[in-house]
C-alpha cells in the first residue's frame, strides 16, 4: 500500500511540473497537457514497480526497511 500511495503522490507532482515545463516550452495548452499526462502515467507505473521491488528486496536480505518519510 506504501508503494502505491507513493507512486500516487509523485504522479500528481510530476504532472503539475511536466504541464508548466511543456507549456513553457510550447505556448500551447493542449500540447503542455498532452505531454504532461503521457510521461508522468509511464513514469508512475514504473515508479510503483521499483518501489515493490525496494520492498521486497530490503525484506529478503534481512535488513529492516527504514522509512524516510
């Protein structure tokens, strides 16, 4: 559940970052939205993925996961 909430929560920022970066670049409204929702969607799946896989493997060596946040 605590990869998913942070997969969540980085997305959400990464999207308001990535449409004011996009329309910075563009101008364009539509072209900084259709960036920004397309790179953060991708970047959250794979965001979520590695966070189950930290998880695991802190558990599987032994170590205690330690929360940093």
């Amino acid at each position: 559940m605590r990869a998913l909430k942070k997969a969540l929560g980085f997305s959400v920022v990464h999207f308001f970052v990535g449409i004011t970066v996009a329309f910075a670049l563009t101008g364009q409204w539509m072209v900084a939205l259709g960036v920004a929702l397309v790179e953060p969607a991708i970047n959250a799946v794979i965001i979520y993925f590695h966070a189950r896989w930290e998880e695991g493997t802190s558990l599987r060596s032994g170590h205690l996961a330690v929360s940093t946040g």
